[in-house]
C-alpha cells in the first residue's frame, strides 16, 4: 500500500468533527439525565441517616431516663418542655445540642456540668455513640471538633452532633413530665391554619428533628409566614426529618 492510500485510509478511520460533536452532545445529555438521579439518590441516603440519627437520639434520652428516673437537664430543673439544638438559629433553643450529647456520649467537651445536682453522667454509660465529623471545617454529620460561627446558616459548638447537611439535631423534652411536648413550644408545629392548634399535640417524652437540606424550619404557610415543623398540617409539609413520623 502506496502513501496517499494509507493516508486515505486514516482519515477514513478518524472522527470527524460532526461525529465528534455529536459524541460530546450525547454525552452531555446523558449526564443531565444522571445528575438529578444521583443528588436525589444522595438525598434519600440523606434522610435514612437523619432518621436514624434522630430515632438514636430519642433511645438515648428515653434510656437515660430509665436509669436515672429523669431527663438529662440543667442543673436549674426546667418545669417547661425546653428547646435544644444549635444556638441562634430557629426555632431557637434554650440549651445547645452539645450539652446534652456530652451527657448521652459520656464526654466532658463542654462546661460546666450541665446536669440536675451538676452529676453528669455517674454510671459512665454511654446512651449514644456518635463518631466526630470527618470534617471539622465542613461537618457533615457525626460529632463536631471546633466551634464555628456560621456554617449552613447555623453556628456550630463543640460537641455539637450534626446531621447530613451540617446542622444540629433539635432535640424537645418533656420537662414537665406530662408525657406531651407542647405544640407552642417554640412554635414549631402548632397548625397555625387553624384555631385548633392543640390537636397538634405529641404524646411522647422527647422528640428529635433535623432541618433537612435546607436547613430552615418547615415551609412558610400562606397567609402567615413563620415556619412549623412538617407535623400533622399538610400545609407545613417540609423536609424536615421528625423522629415521630
């Protein structure tokens, strides 16, 4: 084979540039369609950690209560159902998510002594075990290493224990031992479409949420514009993750 037929016979071979644009554009709209599947997937894997978290959360409280005959609380005894969860941010908390993890872990991270007669945890029973956050400058999830004074909208303590998408769990115990978390406690999931916001009542000891991926409260309802927790209103539908749902 001659020269001129062998370079007639490469070209041949060789894209052209419409094939070539072609491949690309294909492989671009393959792509379009890939993403929206993996952020959904990566979302849904999202939401199973969270309300695994939260459900942990509430067994930890609820055992520690088992144990000792009460919540794990300040050393001043509330007499009201008490927001916990990450300072400064909404609905806002009472006590920061870290000092209760101290207790449930059996760390002192914080201080001073946060318990009821300032005992902490005497039996060194570790209710919850939460590896720290792979990282410390982003965490996403797991325990938090180092303050931060804003991170997804949110400040982050010490100890803190954050969920998929870098928030603290928020964290409601029934301190007045009614067996109800009251719905205007912080207004987080009272229907507020309705006068009726008592039908919204939680029978439960304590209950866990996270904020979800866009670490806000809810949705805003018509009409009203605060946010509630996605609850029993189908108006306040959200993606928060409730341990009750």
């Amino acid at each position: 084979m001659n020269l001129p037929d062998r370079c007639r016979l490469a070209l041949r071979k060789a894209f052209t540039l419409i094939e070539l644009i072609t491949v690309i554009a294909i492989i671009a709209i393959l792509m379009g369609l890939l993403l929206p599947t993996v952020t959904q997937v990566r979302n849904q894997a999202n939401r199973a950690k969270a309300k695994s978290d939260v459900l942990n959360i509430v067994t930890a409280v609820k055992s520690y209560y088992t144990d000792y005959g009460q919540y794990p609380g300040p050393s001043t005894a509330p007499t009201t159902d008490q927001i916990i969860g990450p300072l400064g941010a909404t609905p806002a908390a009472a006590y920061p998510n870290s000092y209760l993890m101290d207790v449930l872990r059996d760390v002192t991270d914080t201080s001073p002594a946060w318990m009821v007669s300032g005992t902490d945890n005497l039996r060194a029973t570790v209710y919850l075990d939460v590896p720290n956050a792979k990282s410390a400058s982003a965490p996403k999830g797991g325990i938090a290493t180092v303050a931060i004074g804003s991170y997804n909208g949110h400040a982050v303590n010490v100890g803190d224990f954050i969920d998929p998408w870098g928030t603290a769990y928020f964290v409601v115990i029934d301190y007045n031992y009614d067996n109800v978390i009251d719905p205007t406690t912080g207004n987080i999931w009272s229907d507020v479409n309705t006068a009726s916001a008592a039908t919204s009542v939680v029978r439960a000891g304590v209950i866990a949420f996270s904020l979800g991926v866009d670490g806000q409260l809810g949705t805003a309802v018509a009409g009203v514009g605060n946010k509630v927790l996605n609850a029993t209103s189908s108006a306040a539908a959200s993606d928060d993750v409730v341990s009750f749902q």
